[in-house]
C-alpha cells in the first residue's frame, strides 16, 4: 500500500478480492476487515493513477454495503474515507473536486447522524480543498475557498477537530491560482492577508509560509489583470524583506522565482520581459538557488516576447545553459 508501485492499486485490489473469495470459501484464516479494505484504498491513493479516485470509492461503497449487511468488521471510518479523498486528489481528474467534497458531505452526514466512527477531520478538509485545487476546475476557488469558510464555521462553534491551518489556506490560495478565474489574484491575496492578521492576532497556526506566498504569485501570474505584474513583484519584494526580517519560513526558492518569470512571460510589457527575468536570474544566484530547467524554458519564453537587438543572442544562450543542465541530470 505505501510502494510507490504505480501498479500498486491494482495489486493491492486484486489481493483483497482474493480475501474475499478465499473467506466465501470458508476460510476463516483470510477474513477481511476494514485493515485490508483501507490497504488496498490506501494503495490507489499512492499511485496518483487517474482513476484512482473511482477505484477507492468503489471500495469504500464497497465496505458501506458489507457493513450494512452485517459485517461490521468492514465499517468504514475517517480513515477510510481521508483516503478515498486523497486518491481523488492525487488523480487530478476534473471531477475530482466534486466527488471529494461529494465525500465530505456524505461524512457530515453520516456523523450527524450519529456514526462517531466517520467524524472529518482537518486533514478531511484540507484534502478536499487539494483535491478541488487538482482537478483545475473554473469554480475550483470559489469551492475552496467554500470549505474553508465552513471549516471555520465549524471551529468557531467549537468543533476543534477541524481547525484550519497554514496547509489550509494554503492549498485555497492554490486553488484560486489554478482556477484561472478572473479574481484569482486578488481572492488569492485576500486570503494571504487573512492569514496575516489572524497569525498577527496570535493564531500560529495560520502563518504564511513560502509555499503559501507562491501560491498567491502563481495566482496573480493565471489571470490577464493589467496589475498581475506589480502585484507578484511586490509579493516577492514583502518575502525578501520578511526573510531578511528573521522570517525563515518565507525565504524565495526556487518556484517563487520560476513563478516570477511566468508571470513576465504574459505581461503587457513584453519589450521589457526578458531583461526582468534576467534581473530575477541574477538574483538567484546571489542568494544561492540554482535555477531549473523549468526557470530556463521560462527564461526563453520570455525572451521570445522580446523584439530588441539581443533577443536571438539571449535565447541562444539559455538554451545553451538547458541543455548543459540536461546532460548534467543524466
């Protein structure tokens, strides 16, 4: 079930089915039980496989039908369905926002009800939210950011079994980002600055982190807003003085910068794209963070905005620098 098997899935189903026909057989020796059943879910949600996410919920529906005819031994608890949510996040299908949270729902459901065994948890939330920031659905913020408000809900009345955190937020920033909504930038930031007041109100929980910064740049980086430049740059500038500031968990690497140069590549100011990332080049190197190849395929891009007289030259050399770095990996 932990392997990194991208086969592992399937062979952690195929193991519990033959539990099950060896149990109906009569032997009592294999009986299967929510352990073998959470296994095998578990193993789809590792694989990252696209259809992952329906395997492990055919699981758990699976597990729902045993228990209710009697084989408790199968019930389903918060683990089981953390994991069948975390297999529809790591699928990435476009559906899998709305089959997590269609997850979720079924658990408040359930729990309400009272069915202790399936109480969510922060991590059941925060892996709906993943699982709507991986599906890049259109109203994958707005639903985000929807859960995060309910979460918040909830603690608020004194559930603090679902408080949210810097991963939360986070991972709504991330949302929004890969939305490609029209507000994502703004929604994106608004959030960030939420997180700000309430770490500065003395919830440590809520601190903005690097990966949390990034997210907001990347958000402002997928939407045409003519301000989307000077926002992420003023993104990066606030990290690079909150960094010098003592804040080590807010220090640039290197997808900050990456995220950067994206953003230059659709700038309104394409004249001027590739002498930017030129200066956020150099500014890695002077605070030690080796550029990728990712960094340098964005380099090019934007340097092929650029109409000037070195344009060609430049180019040239950065594709002479990602082809050194490609035969270094190998």
């Amino acid at each position: 079930a932990n392997s990194r098997d991208p086969n592992a899935g399937m062979h952690a189903e195929a193991i519990l089915q033959r539990m099950e026909e060896q149990y109906k057989l009569g032997n009592r020796d294999v009986e299967r039980n929510n352990l073998s059943y959470n296994s095998a879910i578990t193993a789809w949600a590792n694989t990252q496989d696209p259809n992952a996410g329906m395997h492990a919920e055919a699981l758990l529906r699976r597990m729902e039908e045993l228990s209710k005819m009697g084989n408790l031994e199968v019930k389903p608890d918060t683990t089981t369905y953390n994991r069948a949510i975390t297999a529809w996040a790591n699928s990435r299908d476009a559906k899998a926002g709305a089959r997590a949270e269609a997850l979720l729902k079924l658990m408040e459901e359930q729990y309400k009800m009272g069915n202790e065994d399936v109480k969510p948890n922060t991590i059941t939330y925060n892996t709906a939210i993943t699982a709507w920031a991986n599906s890049r659905n259109s109203s994958a913020g707005i639903r985000a950011e929807a859960i995060l408000q309910q979460m918040q809900q909830q603690f608020d009345a004194g559930n603090k079994n679902v408080k949210p955190n810097t991963v939360t937020c986070s991972s709504v920033i991330s949302a929004w980002a890969k939305s490609y909504h029209p507000d994502a930038g703004s929604r994106g930031e608004r959030i960030l600055r939420q997180m700000q007041e309430l770490w500065a109100a003395g919830n440590v929980n809520v601190k903005p982190t690097t990966v949390t910064f990034n997210a907001a740049i990347n958000a402002w980086g997928n939407v045409r807003d003519p301000q989307r430049v000077a926002r992420a740059q003023a993104l990066l500038k606030e990290m690079q003085q909150l960094h010098r500031s003592g804040g080590r968990e807010v220090r640039p690497d290197v997808l900050t910068y990456n995220s950067l140069i994206h953003v230059l590549i659709n700038s309104d100011d394409p004249s001027a794209a590739g002498e930017q990332a030129d200066k956020y080049l150099q500014e890695m190197k002077n605070e030690n963070i080796k550029p990728n190849a990712f960094v340098y395929t964005n380099m090019i891009k934007a340097w092929s905005r650029c109409k000037g007289p070195n344009a060609k030259e430049r180019i040239k050399e950065l594709n002479s620098y990602l082809k050194h770095l490609g035969q270094r990996r190998r």
